[in-house]
C-alpha cells in the first residue's frame, strides 16, 4: 500500500496489508504472529515498535508497526547497524473493510484528510474501517464517539468515492504534494 501503490519511486515505510475472502469458510486470523516470526527470522524486522496484545493475536484486525531492513543476499554480511532501516506497518483487516482500509492507507494524507473532510461535511465518518453514517461526537470532545453509527459502504474504494461524489482517482494520481 502507501507510496509502493502511489507509484513511488523512493518510499519512507513500507505499509503491508494482509486480508482474505471468506468464501471458503477460512480467515486471515492468527496470521500476523507467523508472519512476524518469519520476518524476525529472515533478519528483515529488526524492532517492534508496537508489539501485538496476546488477546489480538487471532483477531481479524490487527496492526503491528515495527523497523526493517533489507535481507541479505547468500554470501553477503549480516546487516548492519549503519544499515537503512525502514518503518514496516502490517494491517490485518477484515476482507468486508478492505476498500476503506486501501484508501486509508494508499495516502497521501493530504488527500485522506480531504475525503475525511468531505465526509463530515456529508454528515458522514470515515476511516480504515469503512464510511460510516449516524455517527454521534461528544459536544465537549469531539474526539469521542457516543454512537459508532452503521457502515454504509466499505468493500470497495470505488463505492466510498461514489457516495461521497468524489471522481474516482487512481491511486498513483492520489499524490497531492510531489
């Protein structure tokens, strides 16, 4: 996701997004340890930064956030510590979130902040999860939701766009700056 779908020629981290139908009856859950272990394993995930709660483990929505860098080849060194490091983000999300979830997280923030923007002029909500409709704020903070309201749309970017009657735009075109 992030700058790699952009189109990005340079990225600052590497934002990863791991999902599945459930057509076959199977999820995603419980695979963010495993895939976390054989990162560490390869050498590639050097840090946590945000380690995962043992209860979030099998969850179907799940974040971690952690440093990595590039493996080494056979043959070469073991990285170093003068090695560039990058800021690795993993999101497991449930499949029925994956078009909020792709907007999110494809960027740029400027153009996230707009259709959020746009969306609570609407009288609408929206974030990783999906667009949300009834939403209800606390008068002395804003912050904090009384009311989580009802998704209405969250599957497809395409269908996040159209209610909001934003143009579709590509994700390499979403780049407000740069």
């Amino acid at each position: 996701m992030g700058s790699y779908r952009r189109g990005k020629s340079t990225c600052g981290d590497i934002d990863i997004m791991v999902t599945r139908p459930p057509d076959d009856g199977r999820t995603h859950a419980g695979i963010l340890p495993k895939l976390l272990s054989a990162l560490r394993s390869a050498g590639i995930i050097t840090e946590d930064l945000l380690s995962l709660a043992p209860d979030a483990t099998d969850s179907l929505e799940v974040t971690y956030r952690g440093l990595c860098v590039c493996p080494t080849k056979p043959g070469q060194e073991s990285p170093s510590r003068s090695q560039i490091r990058r800021r690795i983000d993993i999101l497991a999300i449930p499949w029925e979130s994956r078009g909020a979830a792709l907007i999110y997280f494809t960027g740029d923030d400027i153009f996230n902040r707009s259709l959020r923007l746009k969306a609570n002029k609407m009288g609408y909500s929206l974030n990783q999860r999906g667009l949300f409709e009834g939403v209800v704020r606390s008068l002395e903070d804003r912050a904090i939701k009384t009311n989580a309201g009802n998704v209405i749309a969250s599957e497809t970017e395409e269908e996040i766009f159209r209610i909001l009657g934003v143009p579709w735009v590509e994700a390499h075109e979403r780049a407000v700056r740069g």
